[in-house]
C-alpha cells in the first residue's frame, strides 16, 4: 500500500512539473502527452484527484485536533470561547493580523495578550503557582488579568481609557472630515482636531457636550454628525 501511494505521488508530482515548466523540451513532452493521451497520463490525472481529496482530508483532520486541543487548554482556551460570544465579530477580531500593516514586535504582543501568558500577578498565580496576591497593584479590588487591566480597572478608567477613547475618536473624526472634504491634510498625526466642521448640509461636533431632557451618563460622545434641514421657502 505504502508503494502504491508512492507511486501515486511520483507521478502525481512529474505530471504537475510538466505542466508548469515552460521550457522547449518540456514543451515538446507536454505537446506529446496531449497528443498520444496515454494511460500514464490518464492515470497521472486520477491520481492527482484522489491524492489532493486525501491531502485535504488529512488537513481538515489536523486543524480540528489542533482546534479541540485548543479550545480545551484552560488559559490559552479562553479566547476561542469569548468569540462564541454574541455581538463578537471574528473576522473583524483578526483583520489587523490579516492586512500585515503592523510590526511582527506589536503583532506578537497583541497574540499574547490574547493568549494571556504575559506575565501579571494572575498569571504568575494561577498559572506558575508563586505565592503572591492576585489582586491588581493598581486597584487592589480585582484579580490582575489582562481583560481587567484593558477595560475593567477603576483607575486606568480615569486617565488611560479615556485617551485611548479620544485616539480613536479620532481618527473616526479625520475620516469623516476626510470624506466631506472639509479636512485637507493627508496624514492623520498631523491633524490638528477642530470642535465644529461645517460642510453645506453636514456639521461635525468633536467631544462637545450633549444636553438632554433626562440625566444621561455619557452625556459626551467623542463624534456627533449632524444633518442640516432644509427650511422651506
């Protein structure tokens, strides 16, 4: 069995290099081939259909141990069900990995906070069984992961998420005005933000407070775009 699967390959691999070669001997033997339309040919053509099902097979099989194994590891595990989540895009998830526009240094980091094997008191907790406090060194109320220190923690909340807020605002910012044409630089650090843009039909607030006829917490959204009405005459 292990020579017929061999052979299958040999062959398999000799068929596709005749046909992807482009030399004028390989020209020749190609042309012959498509000529005679021999049994070796054929055989060539079955069996290079049978070997990419069986590969594919093979793959499939791989990636779905991999994944089980995955998803059944108690710390690396955690991502994989967070996206089994409601209202989780995975496909927005990794399209800063997919587009290849940040360094490897970020992308390696980003991969690690997902994984959660940076080294915080968690971790070194749970994980490297050290005999330490768990809680965080900043709040001292809530276990030291790494989805506490991104959107969970009291007092990053004050400083630090707030400007991560406003960067992105931001940028949301630039491109709207981008696309009203109101805004003309071509780079976004050397955008100086305005508080009021104006188009003919379109007026864009940036971190301007909201009044309201009941209390509302968020009472300063970072971008409101407003449409004008047309008045009638």
């Amino acid at each position: 069995m292990q020579l017929e699967v061999a052979h299958a390959v040999e062959i398999t691999k000799l068929f596709e290099y005749v046909n992807r070669k482009e030399d004028t001997l390989i020209h020749l033997v190609r042309k012959h081939q498509h000529n005679t339309n021999s049994a070796v040919l054929q055989m060539a053509r079955c069996l290079k259909t049978e070997v990419q099902k069986e590969t594919r097979k093979v793959k499939d099989s791989i990636a779905d141990k991999s994944k089980g194994r995955w998803h059944g590891k108690r710390m690396h595990g955690q991502l994989p069900h967070k996206f089994n989540e409601k209202l989780v895009d995975i496909e927005q998830s990794y399209c800063c990995l997919k587009s290849g526009d940040i360094k490897g240094e970020t992308e390696s980091t980003f991969v690690a906070a997902q994984d959660q094997p940076i080294s915080k008191n968690y971790f070194k907790k749970i994980i490297l069984k050290e005999e330490i406090e768990g809680k965080s060194l900043l709040c001292k109320q809530h276990e030291e992961t790494i989805d506490h220190l991104t959107s969970g923690c009291p007092i990053l909340a004050k400083n630090e998420y707030l400007m991560r807020h406003d960067k992105v605002c931001t940028h949301l910012h630039y491109l709207i005005c981008k696309v009203l044409g109101t805004e003309n630089t071509h780079k976004l650090y050397t955008c100086i933000t305005k508080s009021v843009c104006e188009d003919r039909n379109v007026t864009v607030l940036w971190n301007q407070v909201v009044h309201t006829d009941r209390d509302v917490t968020a009472y300063k959204p970072g971008v409101i775009k407003k449409k004008m009405r047309k008045h009638a005459h």
